[in-house]
C-alpha cells in the first residue's frame, strides 16, 4: 500500500514540469528577442551580398565570405523602440504562462510585435523600386521570435482556467426581480 511505482501515471505526469516551464519560455523569448535576426537582406550592385541582422549584430555574406559584425553601442541606441517592440512578446507569453492573459491575446501579441518590421521592409521594398538606382536591395523580414512563440503557444499551452459558474444564468438584481404572485391556499367555507 502506498509504494510508488516508477512506470504510474503520476510519475510520467507533466504537473513536475509546470514551475519550470514559464522560467524556460521566458529565457528562450528574451534570448529571442535580443539575440535572434529579423531580417535577411540581399544588395545587388556588381556582386550579390547577403546580410543577416539581429539588434546586435550583422553576418555579412558575399563572395569573398562571411564576416561578423557586432554593432556599436551608439547604433543599438537607435535602435531601442525596436527593442522595445519586440520586448513585447517575451512579456505577453511571461503573462500568458503565469495565468495572467488569454493564449489568443498572446497570439495577437505575436503577430503585432512582428508586423512593425514587416512594415518597415515593405516600404523599403517600394522605396527602392521607386527610387530605382544603381544597387538593386531586397529585404525580408525574418519573424523567428514570432513562430517560436506561436508554436510554444500551440504545442505547450497552459491548461485553462475553467470558472464553475461558467454558463449560469445571472441573478437579477432585486430591484429588477418581478414580484412574484401569490396564490391563496382554496379557503374552505368554514368559520374558524
């Protein structure tokens, strides 16, 4: 009575996961977010060049090679509204993983938080054909923080919180109750 099994149910539950799960989905999205690229850009002048480009750093590819490039202090500085924007999504799965929203608001989250890039790509796209000069440049936006989280969000969602009136009529306040009729017991003809 009362041994535990190694091969039970209980043991292979997932209950022994959940105080880590919202730690390690919140050091992967910030690791993300700072560390992981959002755009691919091709530049065409006389040689094809590719750049990868993350907040903090570049890798340049071209035919000569590939090279790193750590970006200078004073240029992340401009770049701080878009670190800020995609702060955003670590922020919203921290909410979401500690109960605190729903996974369809974090979903939108996802989504938005992306969408300032692909929008800024988008007009340099029709700026460039616009201008239409000597270097011919593409970029693509590169929205890995968004399909982690939107895969995190479907394949490891949080169970949901079920309220057990969930479904019930409202009570009505007792200034809008109807009075109720009263029915009078059948009198019999006796006096007393």
């Amino acid at each position: 009575m009362g041994d535990y099994k190694e091969g039970t149910v209980a043991s292979k539950s997932s209950i022994h996961d959940t105080p880590r799960m919202p730690m390690l989905v919140d050091v992967l999205m910030i690791a993300l977010a700072v560390l992981a690229p959002f755009a691919v850009m091709s530049y065409s002048s006389f040689s094809y060049n590719f750049i990868i480009q993350s907040l903090f750093w570049m890798i340049h590819l071209d035919s000569s090679g590939f090279y790193l490039q750590i970006i200078p202090p004073y240029a992340v500085f401009t770049m701080f509204p878009f670190l800020l924007i995609r702060l955003t999504l670590p922020y919203q799965m921290f909410r979401y993983y500690h109960g605190r929203t729903t996974r369809t608001r974090t979903a939108a989250v996802a989504i938005l938080s992306e969408l300032t890039f692909i929008a800024v790509f988008i007009l340099q796209f029709v700026f460039s054909l616009i201008s239409g000069g000597m270097i011919f440049g593409i970029s693509l936006p590169f929205p890995i923080m968004m399909i982690v989280g939107v895969l995190l969000l479907w394949r490891k969602p949080i169970p949901e919180v079920t309220v057990p009136w969930e479904g019930a009529d409202e009570p009505t306040p007792w200034w809008e109750e109807k009075p109720q009729e009263k029915t009078e017991l059948p009198a019999d003809d006796q006096p007393w």
